[in-house]
C-alpha cells in the first residue's frame, strides 16, 4: 500500500489541522446515535423502534408540488421543454416568488436571492467568503454545521482542555436561565455571529425585542449577523419575526433559509469597509463553487409558493406542530420541563443534573425510541434531549404514550 | 449606507486577500462574452445569432430518464414512495451502478464512489479537503473551476507581473508543440496536480501512454493527482482511457466525473503519511458541506445507468460528436488548424499570431457566431478559439456554412 512520502507535510498539516484537533465533535456524535440504533436493533429484532431522533420529514409532499416537478422532468424530454444549465443564482419567476411571499415590504430584491440546495451548502458557501481569518461567534447549543464548517475552514482554533470547545469559538450559551437569548453584555466581540431561529435543537423563536438587541450590539460592533431561519415557517407567534430583515438596521446582514429548497438573502448595502459590496463576491463564490439547485427542485420550489401550493405546505406544518403539541404535552404532564416545540418542530426537554447520553441510552432501552443528547449541540445542552415532531401521527401518538409510561 | 468600521480588519483581509489579487480573471472573462452578446443582439437585432459559447447541452433528456425521474417525482406525494434525507454519499443502489457500468475490473468499491450534484461542486468540496497550504499544478489550457476555487480556497499566490498568472500555481503548457501533455521533465513538484481528460477547453484525451507518465511522475513526487473526466463518455479512442483508474498504480488519486450527475472515487489507499485514509475525511466533508444530491435526479441517474438509458445517453453522445466532425471539418476544410473533437464535444481551433478575443469578436461580427477565446483558459490558450459542439444540428450546419464562407 502506497503511503504519502513525510516530506508531504504541507498537504498534510492542512489536512491535519482540523482532523487532529478533534474535528466535528458532533458529526461522530450523530455517528454514535446511528450505532447506538444499530446495536438496539441487534439487541431487540422484534421491538417497534420509533426514531424521535434526526430531524427529518416523514409525511408525503402535497400533490401540487409533486406533479409540477413531474411535469417539468417530463418535459426535459421535448425539444420546447428541455432547459440545460439554469443561473447558478437560480431560475429569475422562483427568486422572485420568494421576494414576494417571504419578504413582503422588506425592500429585499430580487437580484440579492440566491437560491440554493440546502441551508449545510449555503453554510459552507459563506464560510468560503468569510475565510479562515474571522472569529466567530455561535448560539450554544447550536446546530452543529456552523461550528462543523468553522472547523474545516480554519476558523475555530484549538480544542481546549475540556475536549468540547475551540479555542476561537465564542460559544454563546442559550438556555433556560436567559431564556435561550445570549447575555450580550459579556459577549465578546466576533466579526461574525452565527444566529439561528427557531432555533435548532432548542425550538426557541427569538423574540422581536431578542433581534433587536441582536441587531443592535452587532452594529455596535461592526459584526456581521447570518441569519439562519430554516425553520421559519413553523413560526405561530406574531412576537417572533420570521426573518432578521425584519429588524430595522438588519439590511447589513446575511439571510438563509431552507423550505425544501433553499435561499440566501445578501444585501446590496453589505460593504466592506473599503466600500466594496459583499454580495458581488458572494455571486463568484456561488457562479465558482456551485452548479446552481436542480432545475427539477427549483420547478417544484416555485410551485409550493403557489396560493395551492402555500396552502399545502401549510397543512403539513400544521401536522408536524400537532405532532410537537402532543410529544410537548405528554412529557410536561409527567412534570418535566419542556422547551420549543411551540414555533418549530422540535422539543428540547430538560433533565437537570442528568448526563444526557445517559438518559438517551435509558430511553432507547426502556422504550425504544431514538432521540438526541442535548450535548451532541454544544457543552450548554449537556442535561438536555431533542426530541423530533417530525414522524407520522400513529408513531407519535405511540411515543408519547410510552414516555408517559416511562416517566410515570 | 452601512460600513464595516475600518477594525474590522481580519474579515476584511480574508476577503480581501482573493478579490484584490485578481480573482477569478477567467470568471470576468466568461462574464465579457455576455456582455459582448447582449451588445451584438442590441446592435444586430434581426441577426440569427448561433452560440459555440458555454459548453451547455441543447438536445432533449432521452424520455427513459425524464420518465423515471417523474414518477420518482410523483411518488413523493405518496406514503409509500415519500422519502426524506438520503445519505449524502447517494443512494446505495446508484453508487453500486456507477461501479458496474464504469469501473468493471477497477477495483473500485461502491463505498469509494461519492454521488455529487456536478464536477464545479465537487472540485470545490476536494479544494476544502486540501486546504490553503498545498501547492498545485494544473493544465494550461485548463477548465477556469481548478484555479478559480484555488485561489477563493488560498492556494493561488500573487498574480504576477503579467496579470495572467499566479504566483503560487505551476502551470503546465499543454499545446499541439507537446501533444497536448506537459512537459514533466521540467515540471516543478506540485502536492496536487489538476489533471482533466478529455480537456476542456483543447477537447484533447490523454493517451495511455500520457497517463502512465502522469502517474509514474505523481508516484515518485509524492504527489496527489486530481483527475477530472467529465467528458469521458464522449471517448471514441480505445488507446484513451476513460478513468485514471485503468492505469496501474493510481489507486492513489482521487477521480471525479459528471454525466448529468457526478461523482467523486476516493480509493481506501489514498493515505496521509500518518497512515489515516483520506476518504474518511472526504466523507466529513460531504457529510458537512453538502445535503447530498437531489432525489430525483439520483434516480434519473439511475435511469441512465439502465442498458435501456445507457443506448439512449450514447445516442445523444453520438448526436454531438457528429457536431464537433462537422464542425472540425468545415474548419479543416478551409486550411485551420484544428485539434480536439474526436474524443470531447469541442473543437481547439488554432489562429497562430492572432489575439483570441480579437479572433473572437471578428467571427461575431462577421458571421453572428459566440465563440470562447482561449485565453480565457490560461495563457497559453492565446492564439486558440474554443467552439462547443453542443447546439442543434440545423443551428451546427448554419454555424459551418458561415465559418467556412468567412475563411475561404
């Protein structure tokens, strides 16, 4: 077997870097998860698992939107309906579309939607523009991909002592206490900061006053703010803006979200201090490092902001949020104290004191169901679990009752 | 108007560092050729302009492919077809049939095969793979991607004095003087060499010959090789193979391809001189940076890999490389030098003494005709035109009427 010659250190320290140091603390912490499955699935062949676990969804697209994507794929087979590569910022009818049902009176254009296929690619695109030199800063816990694609890039440092946190990472702690907005007068200042809301794992939607002071201390510091809102649309709460643009001062920020298919908002007035706008290296980035989203996806993107098509995705939101309404309930009539779940699909249920590998592992083995360490999301959700509402309504109807069991 | 108070000084820099130096000169180059369309349109409106511009193919997806991605589409909106995330390596019985139709007796195991969303994405995620620190080589002429992402990733250096070279890539002269293939007796070592087959833009497949050189000079450099065969399936010539994997010795490098959908092969043996396998951090990196290919277009491929598709596809290879033979012949015919077209879908024609772009907007002029300008593809395409074979075969004839009318 060949090996690199060690004279290859260049290649190799820079692959290194970020290997050595502990990469992806959470990507093996998923992979642990999966194993922990497999193993329960060895241990009990004939047990009814139910996975509360990876936030995927289970119900059916809306037929609107299924047929738009077949009727385009079949036309890709006619001499008038066959397109070859579209715009890698995406089709021009689907960014406006979504100027027009997401940005209503928000002075968003446009020009400055960048579609996308998934809020993990769109992450790693902005790490491209920011590079490795930033610090950053992320809501702790947090979805693991900016701290992931941090890593990668070169941004985030040693791993220090404790094995759980980089050393150029501002883990902002968001729980209970400070209800799950960080305490920003002892923030450290970061040229970026990571926002996502609703939030994943914790289902917190920031509050309108939160963004404000967000907004507020970010152009107090000259940071930038990227808005992560993939779970808007599960938002029921006026209180809580859908988008950062709502925020008065935000069109100095960046923007993505992710309905099935994705999108980044880059304003125009995002300079640099030379005065150079943000948004023209962003379209290299992505006319360099991207093919633009399937034409297929896109086709069936711009059907669910069809008036049919808005309704339909609707419904399934309503479904998962019945979903969550009845994990969140049967777990807080059996007296603990649950979080989310009332603008996004997931629950974040506390367990004070507890280690929570401990208490996945006792569910799972008590219950058979999946679900996911709090810890698995950054040091702030040790004593935590996730759990999913995305599944169909019998397994979940099925979940609750043995949580309630258990915790009886 | 906002701007970043002048602290901001890191981002800035990071940013700073691949716009200021240059980024990108092919990108602008591309960008000039819209530009210098819409103002031909505006100038001859009534024109009937034919574009050899973008390599972007014209002719229908064959119906067994858009058939099945249908009702692949259709399937979603029901319980039974509906399926949420799939892994993002691909789904396992594509990855099994890319092995079967392109790496029979290769040694290449599906678990070493990476389903993509396109080559431009896939040289990006290896880019990240690499990091900053590596040096690289690359054909010059070469696809604009490879240096493109070099130097958003890091890598490139300085532009030189001349404007059209960085300083820290090693470009390899790759012309009709050499056979299209570097001189690597006087090739420099490079970590990684960028190596594609059929070439974009030269349309030139490597020999055999050529490969085992190519292979025994990254051998005994330590070097990594890259290779990119996009366009294998257009290879007519039994003497040029259509994976690096034929030749021996090469499960060290990492391959890359697109029909439609790409891929990336990391064999198990490619190892950092610690001993760690390198596909385990491909698959980090997949795993973070990227949601994994659309369905849908998963299962088109699939449909192409059918014996059904498989006739179809080659069909539709066949439809462009009789293009590229009517092309190159009426070029040939009126006394021009013309290279590629026998095993790619484009024609290298040579104007010795002539400045490409000069070439470029004299045949738009004259005969309505966008074609590329080989400096856009490095500094030793000058003097060179690319002409895309893909168009409509009346729009082909058209095209070789005028040119062969101009050049009599």
């Amino acid at each position: 077997m060949y090996k690199f010659p060690t004279t290859l250190t260049s290649m190799y320290l820079a692959m290194q870097t970020w290997r050595s140091c502990g990469m992806a603390i959470c990507f093996l912490r998923w992979f642990h998860i999966s194993r922990l499955e497999l193993e329960h699935i060895e241990k009990y062949p004939n047990a009814k698992l139910i996975s509360l676990g990876i936030g995927d969804t289970t119900e059916p697209v809306p037929q609107i939107i299924t047929s738009t994507m077949a009727n385009y794929a079949n036309a890709l087979s006619t001499a008038d309906g066959y397109t070859g590569y579209g715009p890698e910022q995406g089709h021009k009818a689907l960014r406006k579309a979504i100027v027009k049902a997401f940005y209503k009176d928000l002075q968003i254009k446009d020009t400055e939607v960048f579609v996308s296929d998934g809020a993990q690619c769109d992450i790693t695109r902005l790490q491209l523009l920011l590079g490795s030199k930033v610090t950053i800063a992320v809501q702790d816990p947090s979805f693991p991909a900016y701290i992931d694609s941090s890593v990668i890039i070169g941004q985030a440092g040693d791993l220090k002592g404790d094995g759980e946190r980089y050393g150029s990472i501002e883990y902002m702690n968001c729980g209970p206490e400070n209800n799950f907005f960080p305490d920003l007068a002892t923030t450290p200042r970061a040229d970026v900061i990571f926002f996502c809301s609703p939030n994943n794992p914790t289902g917190h939607a920031a509050t309108r006053k939160q963004l404000e002071l967000l907004v507020k201390f970010a152009r107090d510091n000259g940071s930038i703010i990227i808005f992560d809102s993939a779970y808007s649309s599960y938002v029921q709460d006026d209180h809580c803006p859908r988008s950062i643009f709502e925020i008065p001062g935000s069109r100095q920020f960046a923007g993505f979200t992710g309905v099935r298919l994705g999108w980044t908002v880059v304003p125009d007035e995002l300079l640099y201090s030379n005065g150079f706008p943000v948004i023209h290296d962003f379209n290299r980035i992505v006319c360099t490092c991207f093919n633009g989203a399937s034409n297929v996806a896109q086709a069936g993107g711009l059907a669910c902001l069809s008036s049919q098509g808005f309704k339909a995705v609707n419904s399934l939101v309503d479904y998962y949020m019945e979903n969550a309404n009845i994990l969140g309930e049967a777990l807080a009539s059996v007296g603990l104290q649950v979080y989310g779940g009332a603008n996004a699909p997931y629950i974040w249920v506390h367990f004070p004191g507890s280690i929570s590998w401990d208490v996945c592992k006792d569910i799972l083995e008590e219950t058979h169901i999946i679900t996911v360490p709090g810890s698995g999301f950054g040091p702030s959700g040790e004593g935590f679990l996730r759990l999913s509402a995305f599944g169909h309504r019998e397994c979940i109807l099925e979940a609750a009752a043995r949580l309630k069991t258990l915790f009886l």
